[in-house]
C-alpha cells in the first residue's frame, strides 16, 4: 500500500480529485479530437486514422499496465486464457503438479500493496510459495488469518523458510508516522507499527529525509513481525529441530529488488524463552 492509496483513501469524497479526473478524461477527448482534424488537414484516410488514434488511446488507458479500471471481467477472462496457454508452452508440467496438491517450500509474508508480488519478486512458479499477504506485513495474535496462516504453513505445509517482506514507501507505514487520523480498523490494524514508532521515536527523527525514515521504520516493523512468527509456538518446534529458517527482507519499490535485513538472535535457542512460552514438550507446572 502506497502513500498515494492512502491520500486517495483520504480523499475519496473529495470533488478536487473527482474534477481533475474529469479533466483528465476531457483532456483526452480533446486531444483524439485533434489528431483527427489533422489527419484530416492532411488528407489521411480518416477511416483508419479514426481506427489508429482510438486503439492508441485503448492502449494508453492502461499502459503500462494489463488492465485499467475500465476493463471488463471478460478483458480478465481472455487474458487468463493467454496466460494460462503461455504458462503450459513455457513450463508444461507445472498445472499437472499442481492439480495434485501444493508443497510450497516456503511462506512468503508480506504487503497487500499491488506493487509487489513475491512471484513476480522471486521468478518462481504456482506452488512454490504459501502466502499471507495483509497492510503492511503484520503478525498479529489477535488474527486469526496471520495465526491460521503459520500454523498451517508450518505444521502441515512444512515449509522450510518464513519470508517476512516489508518495502519502500508503505502506505501503512506512512499513515503510522503521521498523526492524521485515517479511519476506525485502519488506525486500530495499525496500531503495532505506532508502537515501534513510539520505542523508536528518537532514531526516526534523526532522520531527515522522510522517505528515509519511512524505509527504517518499514524494516524495524519487518524485524517486530519475525519476532512475533519466533513466539509462534508451531515455529518454536520446527526452529528447536532445525527445521525452518526465518528471513527478514526489504523490496525497494523503484529498483524491484530485495534486500536482507540483520536479524537479532534474541530469541534463538533460549531456553527461558522456550519456558515462557510453554513449548517444553513436558512442562513442569507453573513457578
Ligand atoms: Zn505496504
């Protein structure tokens, strides 16, 4: 989620934005209509030159995208068809495996925003990666979607890696660094990214540029979310055993790519903590 959804989620209702849209559109029409009368000065063929300009615009609309807010549920169909055909040209075998189950070796945690993708982000294959996705790659206790999500990821799926992925100009982390109020689940969602604000609070402001301190404060969110998964009681197990590995990654929405985050071992092999948290096979009571 980018800081622009959030100031068009602020604006929604505001006429300002509506009227640059119309204006957008008119601007549009105003243009085709001036290609038109020059090829018409120019004794083009006007029939063709009518055909050209439109599929132009048709092509801007979305450009450089597949699809535009325009675009039909069948515009979606015919596209899933050719990429559907490509995908069986390109790796034929891959929707034969998949129509006999997933084994995903790994659980991709990360951002609702539509600027990333962990196929895209990765060049992997369906059935590769198991995915939760919510604003600003949250673990939250209180979710049963991030805790359904691990336990069956890791119990079941036995994945192998936990990728936690935040990125660069999150809308969530945004609206957390600024004091607007955004909206009632919103501002409650984003509670746990305020908090690590709030411990956080002089380190941020040594930072000046703000897209800077939006970046540091989307990485100590992505270090708070894997401390979160480490007290997962089914990531204890599988981590004690040396079954899973955990990793904390940054993508950087202008460059495409991902970077690695240093992650503390506070939690590893600690046996207080373990003891904590009850995930002694044989508890002995409460002290
Ligand atoms: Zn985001």
């Amino acid at each position: 989620m980018g800081i622009n959804n959030i100031i068009r989620f602020e604006h929604a209702n505001d006429p300002t934005i509506e009227n640059k849209h119309h204006h957008h559109k008119h601007k549009q029409i105003e243009d085709e209509e001036n290609l038109l009368q020059k090829d018409l000065l120019n004794n083009n063929n006007s029939s063709t030159s009518s055909l050209s300009s439109q599929s132009t615009y048709e092509s801007s609309d979305s450009y450089p995208f597949q699809f535009s807010r325009d675009s039909s549920l069948q515009d979606f169909l015919k596209s899933n068809k050719q990429a559907t055909d490509n995908l069986k040209i390109r790796n034929p075998e891959i929707l034969e495996r998949s129509g006999k189950g997933q084994s995903p070796h790994t659980l991709w945690i990360g951002c609702s925003d539509s600027r990333i993708n962990e196929c895209t982000a990765l060049g992997c294959q369906p059935g590769e990666i198991f995915t939760l996705r919510n604003i600003a790659n949250l673990i939250s206790y209180q979710d049963f979607s991030s805790m359904s999500a691990l336990k069956f990821a890791i119990d079941v799926l036995k994945v192998r890696k936990i990728i936690v992925c935040g990125h660069t100009d999150c809308g969530g982390v945004w609206a957390s660094l600024s004091s607007k109020k955004i909206g009632d689940v919103l501002d409650s969602w984003l509670t746990p990214i305020r908090q690590i604000r709030a411990q956080n609070l002089n380190l941020l402001k040594s930072i000046n540029d703000p897209f800077e301190r939006c970046s540091k404060l989307s990485e100590l969110n992505v270090l708070n979310s894997i401390n979160q998964v480490k007290k997962h009681s089914s990531f204890v197990s599988a981590f004690k055993n040396g079954d899973i590995e955990i990793y904390g990654l940054i993508y950087d929405v202008k460059t495409g790519y991902l970077t690695e985050l240093e992650l503390s071992d506070e939690f590893d092999n600690n046996d207080d903590f373990n003891d904590v948290f009850h995930l002694n096979e044989h508890g002995d009571g409460y002290h």
